[in-house]
C-alpha cells in the first residue's frame, strides 16, 4: 500500500497558540474598527458612493469606469439601506473582510506549520500598516485579501486530501475555485491568481494520475441536481449581463442621434463655438458644414454650448438645434437678450431641447436618445453575440476534457471541476472586462517594470512614510527576498535528499503562484500593453510573500536543529521588526495611499463653525477646492445635509468665500484660516474687497 503524503502538520489543539492569536486578531479588529470610524473618506470611496452605491440598483452594474468594485459596492449597498450613510457603516464589508484574512490566515498556519512558526507568521499577516490600511476602507482591496486567503486555505486543504488519496478532496478544489474567483470581482488583478491556482491544480492532477493507476471516483452530485445548479447558475450569469450591457455608454453609436445647428440670418459664421457637453462634462466640439455646425450619431450629450459673437448675432433670426428628425427654435431676439452688452452670447441649451428622455436614470440626461426600442434591440443583439461566444468555448472546453480523459492526463471529474467555474467566471467578467479596455482608472499603474513598479510600490508603501535610513527600499527588498529564497533553496535540497517532497510542497506552492502571476503580469504588458501592478492593485503579493516565507522556514526546520533554529531566528526578528514598525506607524487619521485626504472631516466641521461664525448672513456659502478634493466634500454634504455649502473646482477668478488648497495661497487676496499638518492642506479666507 502506498503510504500518504499529505503536507499538514498535527492538527491537535495548541491553547496557547490559540489564545494568543484571538488576543491579537480581536486588537487588530478593534483597531480597524477605531480607523474605519475615523478615517476621512478618500475621493476613491467618496466616488464610489456618490456614483454606484447612493443611486438606483442599476448603478452598481455601470462598469463605464473602474472605480465600481463591484463586490463591495453591493455589500455596501446593503450596509447603506440598512444602516445609513454614516463612514462606518459603509466599510463595514471590508472589516468583514478583515475577520474573513485573520480567521483563515490563523487556520492555514496552524495546519500547516508549527505552533511558533504559526505564531510569528501571523504577527507577520497582520502587522503590514500599508495592508491594513484598506481593510478600513470602504473599497474592494481588503474584501478582496480575505477572499483570498479563505482560496488558500481550501486549496491547500484540496491538495493535502487529494494528491495523496486521488479522487477525494475534490470538494475542496470547487469551494477554493468558487472562493478565488469572489476577490475577482473586487479587484480585476487577482483574475491572475485564480488562473494560477487553476494551472496549480491542473499540474496536481497531471501528477496524481501518473504516479496511481487507480484514481478513486469523483463523488459528483446527481446528473439532474447538477444540470439544475448549473442552468440556476446560467440564468443569474445571463441577467448580470444583461444589466451590465444595458449600463453600457459605447453600447452603440445607434443609440444617440446626430445633431446639428444653424444660425439663421448670420453672416459670416467665423469666431462662432458650437460645443456639445458630454455625460462626464467634457467639450465636444462640433464641425462646421454647409453654413452650420453638425457632429453625428454615437455621441452622449447632455447639453450644447453656445459661444457666438455680439457681433453675429445682430441679424440672426432663429437659432436652429436639429436633434435627429426633431427640430428646436430659438429665437434671435432672445438671444440678443441674454448676450453680454459689449461682449458674445454663452450660454448652454435649455433642459425642454431634447428628444424624449430615457427611463434609465444613466441616460436619462442625453438630450439625443435614440429611443428605449432602439436600446432593447441593442443590448439583446450584444448580449446574443456574448452568449454565441461562451457557448462556443463551452463547447471547445468540453471537447479538451474528452481529449485528456481519453489520453488518461486527467480522470473522469477532475476536468469539470477546473472547467466549469472558470467558464463562469470568464462568462462573468468578460464584458465589464471589455467595457474597462479603455479606462484611465482601468489601465493605471507602472510602465517602467515589475521589480521597479510593483515589488518597489509595495516596500514603499509598507515603510508607510516613516525613513529608518537612506536606501532602505532597496535594502529591505535585497534581504526579504535573498533570505527568503535561501531559505526555500535550503529546505528544498534537504527535502530533495530525504524524498519527503511533500513538506517542502505548501512553500512550493506559494512560490509557484507568486511566479506564475508575476509571469502573467509581463506577458500581458508585452502583448497588451497592461500597465504593471502597482501598489494597492498588488497588494495581494503580501500575504503569499509572508506565506511563502513562513512555509520556507517550517520545512526548514525538518532539517535538524541547527538549519532549524537559523529560520527560526529570521522568522522572530522579521516578526519583531515588523510589529515594532507598526507600533510607529498604526494611527486612526490617515491612510497612506490618499494621504492628501486625511482630515476633511475635520475640515468640514471647520466650515460647519465657520458658517454659524463668520458667514451667518450668507445663504450660500462657497468653496473653491483643489479638484481632489470635489468629491470627498460633496459625500460629507450629502452625509450632514449641508445644502447652504457650494463645494466647486477653485478658480483663482472666482471670488468665493472659502478655498481648500494644497498649494501656496496668495497673500494679497487670500488670509489663511487654518492649516491641516496630517494632509499638508489649507483652508483660507478672501480678504474683503479695498483691503
């Protein structure tokens, strides 16, 4: 009989390992509580609410940018409509997130490695102040990091349970599956961890299937079960597309009709602007032709704009807008009447020009909608050609399976449990995917390299700001990462010698993954031109990194005492430095990736007092902002109803009352008021006129 060669240490209780753990997971809980509390808002998750959570159900499948993180703005959405608009409420999800990377990570060492080694590796998951950062955060990076960390904790459990008994543990390979394909849905870039771990366990059941000829049997539901999961499954799959597509802006240039405009009676047209203002407020110039100005279909406007000079007007008769076959008059007289006395008529198009509007509350502000007929037809004709493209993959996938079952690369039931989910997930995210191809928020991140653009980012952002010594990024990476790979290398050629492959296996693993999706990542900038992960978009390298080192050091420790006791040294000062780094850094003000936004609440308690203080009179008051600051205000003006506050991008013409600026102020026509040392920004006061 072949003996079992599974990779998980003694499973016994160990209380004091188990105390310790709670103790320090329910600080960390109750710290994250306090961040998630007092934080401000950053302009990531302030979009995130104004944009997809705030607005109708049909917000949250608009995939027109990447901030919609679609995983937590649905959780979200439930937090809202139960609990309010209230900071805490709203990133509750990602402290649930929080619980769901502590409670698995804690599972996963204490399987795997021994009781010491499990303690100091946990200190190590949760003492990253950077990490922890956006487990507080109402975003989709810490939902993300627990998902992933419960996917690897069922896939080692897959792997333990199957690669030494051959067909069980497969249940755990679905659930690990199901669970690495959720962070997707909060994070694009970990698509590349679930392919990997897939590719893991392709190889896996390579392996099993040449070293046994007998693979015990899939223990696969009933066929009629199964066939009603997955039609269950296709119908949720066809519905979350079909509101994806009709969210689409660039579903169609049918969808909105061309538009043209005519200045009767004025001669000539030289120095007249005809612009169309697009749903993101951006100026779309119209072309002049045939003694008018046209621009054709496909464009979303939600308003034209007018500049035409005095001059111009004098014998104009009519202003004609033609919005597809329906014509708009204005009068000339009128538009004599809004004109600047010695300067040219601007002005933008009244709401009532416009075709009939759309039911749907993202187009309803085209003026040039084709027509909800017009947008049905398109959305089912995507949605077919979408369908078309699935079924044949499903097809093609169904027909490799059958060729690695009849060449015996795979049993009977290993192949669905690969196949099925990542044809789901594929079928899931494809079109969000294709919608995003374009996106500035979509397409950030570094152009430079991997080592430079992500390993650096994550150093970087992991020394949270605080400066030990010069160089110490490049340093602290040359020592993580040669230690680390000593370690392995060591572990290995013992483990090698001994043929007890199998405890250097979890160490293997993590290792393969972190290649496997750095690989990914250069081959999809070189094909692609995908830009390099960078910072929080690679965040979930932490904890494999972490993992990776610990596993080294465990199997490490099978070599005898003295290569034992080496790793054990490492791993204790690598814990102990990274707990006194974040004894430095840990703080309930900021969060180091949108530093610039710490303290806008205080800010707008400031303009609270203020108002009651200084502008009591004012029935308006206004506040010119620096643009990254536009969207943090206006949340905490819809949070507190604060409708007497005009938050607006500062225009050093303007003559607000109020500006927030990061940049030096002028003295002579500004006064400061306050400054806010955390964020570097300022908030100043216009001097009154004469003075």
């Amino acid at each position: 009989m072949q003996q079992k060669t599974k990779f998980l240490r003694n499973n016994l209780p160990h209380t004091g390992l188990d105390l310790f753990c709670a103790a320090v997971g329910a600080a960390a809980v109750i710290y994250e509580i306090a961040r998630a509390a007092r934080v401000s808002f950053t302009i990531d998750e302030a979009s995130s609410f104004l944009i997809y959570i705030r607005n109708g159900f049909l917000g949250l499948f608009d995939f027109n940018e990447a901030n919609n993180h679609f995983l937590n703005s649905a959780l979200t959405k439930i937090a809202y409509l139960v609990g309010g608009n209230h900071d805490l409420v709203l990133r509750l999800p990602n402290l649930a997130g929080f619980v769901l990377y502590l409670v698995f990570g804690f599972l996963l060492l204490k399987k795997l490695v021994r009781p010491i080694y499990a303690l100091f590796g946990f200190v190590l998951l949760g003492a990253n102040p950077y990490l922890l950062d956006f487990f507080s955060l109402c975003r989709g990076y810490g939902l993300s990091l627990g998902f992933l960390m419960a996917a690897a904790y069922l896939f080692y459990m897959f792997l333990d349970r199957h690669l030494p008994e051959g067909g069980k543990g497969l249940q755990f390979l679905t659930t690990a599956l199901i669970a690495a394909a959720v962070p997707v849905f909060s994070n694009f870039a970990l698509l590349n961890i679930y392919l990997s771990l897939a590719l893991v366990a392709f190889m896996g059941f390579i392996l099993i299937n040449r070293r046994s000829s007998t693979v015990a049997a899939d223990p696969a539901p009933r066929r009629p079960r199964r066939a009603a999961l997955i039609g269950a499954i296709a119908v949720v799959i066809a519905a979350f597309n079909l509101l994806v597509i009709s969210q689409d802006v660039d579903l169609s240039p049918n969808l909105f009709e061309p538009v043209s405009v005519r200045l009767i009676g004025a001669s000539p047209i030289a120095g007249i602007a005809v612009l169309g203002c697009d749903y993101k407020e951006r100026d779309v110039p119209f072309e002049a032709e045939n003694g008018g100005w046209k621009i054709g279909p496909g464009h979303f406007l939600t308003a034209l704009r007018f500049d035409i000079p005095k001059s111009a007007l004098a014998g104009a008769q009519d202003l004609e807008i033609t919005i597809g076959g329906t014509t708009f008059p204005v009068n000339g007289d009128k538009l004599r009447a809004e004109a600047e006395p010695h300067g040219s008529l601007v002005m933008k198009s009244h709401y009532q020009i416009a075709l009939p509007r759309s039911r749907l509350p993202l187009f309803e502000p085209a003026i040039n909608w084709a027509g909800s007929g017009v947008h049905v037809r398109e959305v089912l004709r995507c949605f077919l050609r979408l369908a078309g493209i699935f079924i044949g993959l499903g097809a093609l996938l169904s027909a490799l399976g059958w060729i690695f079952i009849k060449t015996k690369t795979l049993r009977p039931g290993q192949w669905p449990r690969l196949a099925i989910p990542t044809l789901g997930l594929g079928a899931v995210i494809a079109y969000p995917v294709f919608m995003l191809k374009e996106s500035p928020e979509f397409i950030w991140g570094g152009e430079t390299g991997f080592a430079h653009d992500t390993v650096r980012s994550l150093i970087e952002g992991s020394f949270y700001g605080h400066l030990y010594f010069p160089g110490q990024i490049k340093a602290a990476g040359l020592v993580l990462g040669l230690s680390a790979v000593a370690i392995f290398g060591a572990a290995a050629v013992v483990h090698v010698r001994k043929r007890s492959l199998a405890r250097i296996a979890p160490a293997a693993i993590s290792l393969a993954v972190m290649i496997l999706v750095s690989i990914a990542t250069m081959i999809q900038h070189t094909l692609f031109g995908n830009p390099f992960l960078l910072g929080r978009t690679a965040l979930f390298y932490i904890p494999l990194f972490v993992l990776f080192l610990v596993f080294s050091v465990d199997a490490l420790g099978d070599a005898g005492r003295g290569k034992g006791a080496i790793g054990t040294v490492a791993l204790a000062l690598a814990a102990a430095l990274a707990a006194g780094h974040f004894a430095l850094t840990a703080n309930t003000s900021m969060t180091q990736e949108w530093h610039w936004d710490a303290q806008i609440k205080d800010v707008v308690t400031d303009l609270e007092r203020l108002k009651a203080e200084r502008f009591a009179e004012k029935s308006t008051l206004t506040l010119g902002v620096d643009g990254d600051f536009i969207m943090n205000l206006r949340y905490y003006v819809d949070q507190r109803k604060l409708s007497w506050l005009d938050v607006h991008d500062y225009d050093e013409r303007a003559d607000d009352d109020l500006y927030l600026l990061r940049v030096p102020f002028d003295p002579a026509r500004m006064v400061l008021v306050k400054s806010y040392p955390a964020s570097g920004n300022i908030l100043v006061q216009a001097k009154p006129k004469g003075r």
